[in-house]
C-alpha cells in the first residue's frame, strides 16, 4: 500500500475510487488533496498543482475536473472524524485534525469564537489532506555542515519557503542525532521534540507514527515555548528541535535553551536570510548570533533543494553546491 492510499482510505468510495485510479507515478509525487465545497477536485504535486476528472485522471483545465458537493464535504467529515466531529473539537481550534499514518487534515469554515479565542469550527466546507512522507536519508547531505570536528552539533535553523521540504528535513536530522553519527564523531543524543503542529512526529493519540530515533521524546499539539520550558524541566534534552518559530516567546524560549547547553534545532519560513532579518521577532536572534549553522531549501533542483549553508557567527556562505 501507498503512503497514499493510506489517506485515500479516508475518503469517501467515489473520491477514493477517482484517485485510485491515478497513474503510479502522480501518486508518488502527490503532497496535498484539496477538497471545497463547490470547487473542482484538486490534487498539490511536488511539480505543481493539477485537477481532477470523475474518471480519475489528471487535467489542466478545472472545468473538466469533479465539482466537490454538499454531499462529499458531509461524508468526508464523518470519515476524519469517526462520526463524533464533538470528540475532537479540540483539534479543530487548531484547524487540523492528525490522521493515522502521521498525516494531517486542515479544516475550513465557519468559526465560533469566545472571548477572542476559537472555539469551533461549524458548517465545514473544505478540507486539505496533507501527505506525510518519512524520506530517510535525506539529512545525510547536511550532516557534515552541522557538526563540529570535535563531533558537537551546531545550534541550526533550517529556511525555506512553503512546500520545500523543511520539515522532512527536519524530521530526518532528529532521527539521526538520537540513534547518533558515529562517522561524524556524533554519539546518539536525547532529543526533545515540540511538535505544535503534529507534523514532525506525526503522533496519532501521543504515539509518533514516523522514525524519529530510539532517544527520542515528544510532546504533541503543544505550543512551542511553553513544550521547550517543560521539556528542559523535565526531559533532560541535549536538542531540542521545533517548527516554524516567529512569535518573541518562542524566541525567548529558544534563547533559555541556548543559554542552558541544549543544542536548538529548528525551522523559519522564508526565502531568504535577507527576509528573515526584517522580522522584529527575529532580529533578537541574528543579534545574538545564537544561530550556528543556517541551511537555506528551496526548489532549483527539485523540493528540497539546498541551496546554501551559511555560518551563523560569521554570516559566510560555506560553498556548499546545490544538491
């Protein structure tokens, strides 16, 4: 079975019978499935994004593809919900709901709020199936960037625009320092995993489903500065890795663990270092220069792209050729 197929399970039988019958090769490169109400069937691939036909295959043109009704929207729900939508209203103030197999599922529609705050989502009308994709190995081509000669793993931020890999990155760099680079001089590490998003890990009720290392911890659908302090406090982690940082307490909390001798390893949106300075949040850090190692992503060469690695402390480019 598909990485796939394990989401088209989760789909009503005429999506799932539409997708199914997609050719081999754009299953494999498939990295959303976009459901809306009233709009064509729309399917994110690595080279782009393509639409639909009922008869399950691909077209250019949106209005040759499956028109989602009122009908679709209902049965999906009750399939990522397991028919009690009440059960995970929790989730659902987060606008994703975290699928078995690591996947995730973002929700739209209309919001209640209460005293500022989301509390719901009500009348749903649209659904973006995110594949999750454990691609191990992909950290090795970073890895003698980011440790030392004395086999020390350098505070490292990894940077990149949307849909370029950053947390498959990410994911592959935990897993390798816990189980530990003997060919770098690295002995296995205890990582500590502040998953806020449920994309790292990709826990399905608190169990990772992806290959995250044996010295592992995680805490799942937490926010990111309030999962370092606890983690620090009571997991003893030598790393502490975490996506998408931005707000000033996850910098606030970034600069504890540095100050602490915890190795941070984390992830920005941005396409450049250039962008990232002119955000108040994270000018502290550039400041500081509390950053070692920074690798930019992106797509020249196809998702996933190194296109520079750059020294913190020096702000230099260390040659790296684009792989």
């Amino acid at each position: 079975m598909s990485v796939l197929d394990e989401v088209l399970n989760l789909l009503p039988l005429n999506l799932r019978q539409m997708l199914s019958a997609l050719p081999a090769a754009v299953k494999e490169t498939a990295e959303e499935i976009r459901i809306r109400q009233g709009r064509p069937l729309m399917l994110g691939l690595a080279q782009g994004d393509c639409y639909i036909t009922e008869g399950g295959t691909v077209t250019a043109s949106p209005g040759e593809a499956y028109v989602i009704n009122s009908v679709d929207v209902e049965r999906v729900t009750q399939l990522v919900s397991r028919s009690s939508i009440y059960a995970l209203e929790e989730e659902l103030r987060n606008g994703f709901i975290t699928l078995p197999g690591g996947h995730r599922v973002g929700i739209t529609g209309k919001v209640l709020t209460e005293q500022g705050r989301v509390k719901n989502i009500k009348y749903i009308s649209g659904f973006n199936f995110r594949i999750s994709r454990a691609l191990v190995g992909v950290a090795d081509k970073v890895l003698p960037y980011l440790i030392s000669p004395e086999g020390r793993f350098y505070h490292t931020m990894l940077v990149s625009p949307p849909r370029c890999g950053k947390t498959t990155l990410l994911r592959d760099l935990v897993r390798r320092l816990s189980e530990g680079v003997p060919e770098l001089g690295l002995p296995g590490m205890t990582v500590g995993v502040v998953d806020e998003r449920s994309e790292i890990a990709g826990c399905y009720r608190g169990v990772p489903q992806r290959d995250i290392g044996p010295r592992t911890d995680v805490l799942d659908a937490c926010p990111k500065a309030a999962g370092m302090m606890m983690l620090l406090r009571s997991m003893g982690p030598q790393v502490i890795a975490t996506d998408e940082i931005g707000r000033p307490e996850d910098i606030a909390a970034l600069e504890e663990m540095v100050n602490a001798g915890v190795k941070v390893l984390t992830t920005v949106h941005g396409a450049s270092l250039e962008e990232l300075t002119d955000r108040p949040a994270l000018q502290y850090l550039f400041q500081i220069k509390a950053i070692q190692r920074f690798v930019i992503l992106g797509r020249s060469k196809g998702v996933g792209t190194i296109e520079d690695i750059i020294d913190g402390r020096s702000m230099r480019s260390l040659g790296v050729k684009k792989c």
